[in-house]
C-alpha cells in the first residue's frame, strides 16, 4: 500500500478533501448524539423525579392508615407509564408496605435509601420519602427503564452513520471532479517535463488562459525552458572549443577515482601508452603507469586527497628506444575524492634548461675569464722565471736545481688545478648525482668568486652544518653558487659583503604541506646566500625565478641564471626562498635533503669525504 506522500497529487486531493468532510461531519455528528443522549437521560431523570414525587403524596394517606390494597391501588395507576417497571412502598421500619411490578420488568434490588437516585443496570433509580409537616412515614421507591432512551440513541446513531456515509460519498464524488480544475494542468506540465527530459531540444510551450496561480506558473516554467535552451546551445559550444583545446594539447589527462581507477581519459595517447581511450576505463592506475613509479603515485595521491593541494611527479622512460621525460600533474578533483592526473611530455624542455644551464655557465667563465687569466699569467711569470734561473745554474748545484724544479711544479699544479676547476665548471651534461661535501662545493665555488669578483667584496663562509653530505650534481651545484655570488656581486657596484652560511634544519609535514616545492620531512642542509647590496624591489619579487627577466642593463644579464638556480634546486628535490629589503641586501636561502649514509658499524665515526691529490704530466 503506497503512503501518502507517494500518491499521486489527484490522490491527495481527494483523500485530504474526503478525510476533512469525514472528520469534521464525525466529529459534528458525535457531538450532536452525546447532547442527544445528555439531553435524553436529563429529560428522563426529570420526569422519573416528579412522578416519584406524586406517587409519593399519594401513598402517604394509604401508609399513614395502614391500608395496603389502597396503597397497591394507588401504585397501580403506573401502568399509564410504560417505563416505570417497579414501585416499591416502604414503611417507617424500613419494610416493604406496597409493591408494584410491570411486566417485562426485572430491575436490579437496591438497599433501602433516603433520598437518591442514579442510572444503573439499565434503570434510573428513584428513593423519596413519604412525609408531611416534618414527620417521616416511609419511603418510595421507583425503577425507570432506559430501554427507549437506549433504543432512541441507537436509531439516532444508524441515522446520522447513513447520513456520514452518504456525505463522504459526495464528498468523494465532488472531489473527485473538482479536483480535475487544479491536477490536469500539473499532469499538462507534467507530460512537457517528460517531453523535454527525453528530448532537450524540443522546442515545446504549454499555454494557459488564465491569469492565476497556473498560469504564472506555466510562464515561469516556459521561461526557464528559454534558459535551459540558451544554456545548452552554451555549454555545446563551450564543449565543442573545450574538445578543440584538448585534441589541440600534447598532454594527456586522466581522471581518476577513489580506488585509483580511471573514469576518463583524454588527449591523444601516442606511444605513452599502447592503447586508445576508451579501452583505459576502468583500468588501475597501476596498470598505466610503469610498475617502479606506482608506489611513489599512490603516495602523492593520498597527499593530495588528505591536502587538497596538487603534487609533481618526474619521470624518465624509455619508448621506441629512445629516452623520454614526463612530468604528471597531481590535482584533486571537483569531488574530493578523485585526482585530475596530467601527463606532459618535458624531454623538449628538460633539453632547453640543460642548454640554458650550459649557456649561464658559459656566461660565467666568460666572467671570470679575467680573473683567471691575470692568475694565469702570474702562474706563468713563476714558470718562465724559475726556467731562466735553472738555465744559469749548474749541474753541480742540486739544491738549486730542485728549489727551481719546486717552483715550476708548483707553479703549473696551481694552473692545473685552477684549469680543472674552469673545466669542471663548464662540463656539459646530464644530470649526474653523487654524495658530496656542501660545505667544499661552496669552497671551490668561492675560490672561482674571489678571481673575478670586484676586489671591494669580501666573500666569507660560515659553515655551522654538522651534517653536510648531499646527493647532487657537483658541477650544477657550483653553479648555483656561482651564480647567486655573481648577482650578489652586480648588487654591490660599490663594494660591500657576500656571505655563505650552512646549517641544518628539520623540515616538517607543515612546512612540506606549505612548500610549492616537491619536498619531503626530515632533516636537510640550509644554505644563505646573503650579501649587502641594494636588494630587490617588491615588484620584481614575484618574477625573479621566471626565465629571461632581468633588471640589468642590456649586455650584462641574460635572465637565466636565477632560472637555471631555480631548475637545478628543484631537480635536486630542494626548494629555495628570498628574502629582500631595499638598501639592506638579500638573501637566498636553499634547502636541499641530507643523503643518509647507512652506518655499518656502531664504532664508525662521521664519514669524511677523501680527495685524491695527484699531478698531470
């Protein structure tokens, strides 16, 4: 059986209209048969009262002498009263004189009482005295049948119960036709909805003559018809240019659920994956993407659910033989619960930062090749010197000899090592990792500074990093440090301070949730780079790290430098910050993770890095 709400609206408007006539004529009808019933008991209670009243004045005579059949005779005259069943004449002892019965009568026996009445078993039962002039001779007693009261409410009840049954009928009957006026337009609009809901672009009105409640109600629904078609032909066209940018894009987008499956793909595939679009549905991420990088995806996913804020993965495979770069983009989708994955390919890009990297490097030998040539030639003053001196001492003189040999030697290992330096500087190549001593790559960093630097800038270093061993490429690190000198140099025209501190802070999950770097917790080696000169305008603070901006005058900067720093921090899973006040100087923070050594033995101290020493022929 269906409840009422889930009727339809015809249903419910008769229900209500019948269920309203049936309560209110039930409720009109009972409160007219209790006031019946009220009033007939009164009435009877009344008219039982007053013959009980005379029948008593009339017994008193016949009790006061004694004289029974008088007092039968008198009781007798109650045979014109149907329903007086039972009289009963009692004497001053209390018992009975004279008694009267009607036939079909049986009241129930009552104790003799005073002055009482009541309904009971059927009956209203009456007990006056029989006195004069204050002298009591006895009591009378008289049993009134209910039977015709009883019998009169009944028949009222029949007739009002027809009369509620017939009226709830009508009620029904009229309902049920009226209600026509008010469901046949609504099941009208209701045909149209189903109209447009299977067929959108259907252009279908519904028109209503009359200007009530209907009738605004079929214009509001014929104007919000006119809305959805306009949005419509909106969102087909804002379809249509969406699909003509996603088939235009190399990237490739996924759309991925809760349980890492995905639920739509776009873009062209290509050769990332060997298969089309619609064949990925429902397919594992796991299934997509090579089985090494899984681990690390379903990481970052659940970082990006728990945060909200989107990850990067990088990733190098190897399709048709050839090496290839990706970089996926990790958001969280408009539900919560998915991920938006977009896949780029950055082999192109990864190409151009190496170049760009090399080409800012070039940049800096070229800068430093004044410098180094004037230490050069002071190196080859010492050679060509020493050589002269030796021509002019004799075969004899061996402590001569070797004093010149010495200063040649040292003089030439001095270039060597500078050369190798320059060389190692300008090396061109992939990345190429390796555990090394921060605190010696900004050593060799400022020992290329102090060649070419103007003389006015002190270059110092305060390594206070306990731990100071990475895992980084030598060569790119030093040019991040050579290139944070330099800008800090072209700062300071007049001269001033170039710092370098380490140290070793512990970066938390708040400040990894916080980062725009890719970073994990634990604990890393910091290094500022900080100088005196004029600092950096508010307004540039936002685009230094962005390739080819610069503030220097043409001919003195590519815009590079702080891009290629930048790139080289984030490959190396760090991060770097600024921090810049106007005539006070800048600061440049990097923050890059400590490699972990497995220690092998409790007795091991702190490892130490060995640099080989040795001279080339």
């Amino acid at each position: 059986m269906k409840r009422f709400r889930d009727l339809p609206i015809k249903g419910k408007i008769v229900a209500i209209v019948v269920g309203t006539t049936f309560v209110i004529l039930a409720a009109g009808l009972a409160l007219v048969i209790i006031y019946s019933a009220i009033s007939g008991r009164n009435q009877l209670a009344a008219s039982a009262e007053k013959n009980a009243e005379l029948a008593s004045e009339y017994a008193l005579v016949p009790l006061a002498f004694g004289d029974t059949a008088q007092a039968e005779k008198n009781l007798s005259s109650l045979r014109t009263l149907p329903a007086v069943k039972k009289a009963v004449i009692f004497g001053d002892d209390g018992k009975p004189f004279a008694v009267y019965r009607a036939d079909g009568g049986d009241p129930p026996s009552l104790d003799l009482r005073e002055h009482y009445s009541e309904f009971l078993g059927g009956y209203y039962h009456v007990f006056r005295p029989i006195a004069r002039d204050g002298s009591t001779y006895g009591t009378l007693y008289l049993a009134v049948s209910t039977a015709e009261l009883t019998h009169h409410l009944r028949d009222s009840i029949i007739f009002f119960s027809t009369a509620l049954l017939v009226l709830v009928i009508v009620a029904f009957l009229l309902a049920s036709v009226s209600q026509k006026t008010l469901t046949e337009p609504l099941r009208r609009l209701a045909e149209v909805m189903g109209t447009v809901r299977g067929n959108p672009d259907n252009p279908i009105r519904i028109d209503w003559p009359n200007d009530d409640e209907i009738g605004q109600l079929y214009r509001g629904f014929n104007a919000m018809l006119v809305r959805i078609e306009e949005a419509q032909k909106e969102l087909r066209k804002n379809e249509a240019k969406h699909r003509t940018i996603i088939a235009s894009m190399s990237d490739v987008i996924f759309v991925v659920a809760r349980d890492n499956r995905l639920v739509e793909v776009y873009g062209d595939l290509g050769d990332i994956v060997n298969a089309r679009p619609g064949d990925l549905i429902g397919k594992a991420i796991g299934e997509i993407i090579p089985h090494e990088l899984v681990k690390e995806f379903e990481q970052k996913a659940e970082t990006v659910r728990e945060n909200g804020e989107g990850r990067q993965l990088e990733y190098e495979l190897e399709l048709d033989g050839k090496k290839r770069w990706f970089l996926s983009n990790l958001d969280l989708h408009e539900d919560g619960a998915g991920l938006v994955v977009t896949i780029r390919d950055i082999t192109e890009r990864k190409a151009l930062i190496e170049r760009l990297n090399q080409s800012e490097k070039m940049e800096a030998v070229g800068l430093l090749a004044g410098g180094v040539a004037h230490d050069f030639n002071n190196m080859l003053v010492g050679i060509m010197s020493s050589a002269e001196l030796l021509k002019g001492v004799g075969y004899d003189d061996l402590d001569a000899r070797e004093e010149f040999l010495g200063m040649i030697t040292g003089s030439a290992a001095r270039a060597a090592d500078l050369t190798g330096k320059l060389l190692a500087f300008a090396r061109k190549g992939k990345l190429e990792t390796a555990p090394l001593d921060i605190n010696q790559t900004i050593t060799d960093a400022i020992t290329l500074l102090q060649r070419s630097v103007d003389k006015r800038i002190t270059i110092t270093a305060n390594f206070r990093a306990a731990k100071r061993i990475v895992c980084g490429d030598l060569t790119q690190l030093q040019n991040v440090f050579l290139n944070l000198g330099i800008n800090a140099a072209h700062a300071m025209p007049e001269g001033g301070e170039i710092s370098f501190l380490t140290s070793n802070p512990m970066i938390t999950e708040e400040h990894c949730r916080n980062s725009v770097f890719d970073l994990t917790p634990g604990e890393y080696v910091a290094i500022e780079v900080r100088d005196t000169g004029c600092g950096i305008p508010a307004e540039h603070m936002a685009h230094i790290f962005e390739p080819f901006f610069t503030t220097k005058e043409k001919g003195r900067g590519t815009g590079l430098g702080l891009a290629a720093v930048y790139g080289t921090v984030t490959e190396h899973k760090g991060e770097i910050t600024v921090a810049s006040e106007k005539d006070v100087g800048t600061v440049f923070t990097i923050r890059l993770p400590l490699y972990v050594i497995e220690e092998k033995d409790d007795e091991e101290g702190d490892e130490e890095l060995v640099y080989g020493k040795g001279r080339i022929l």
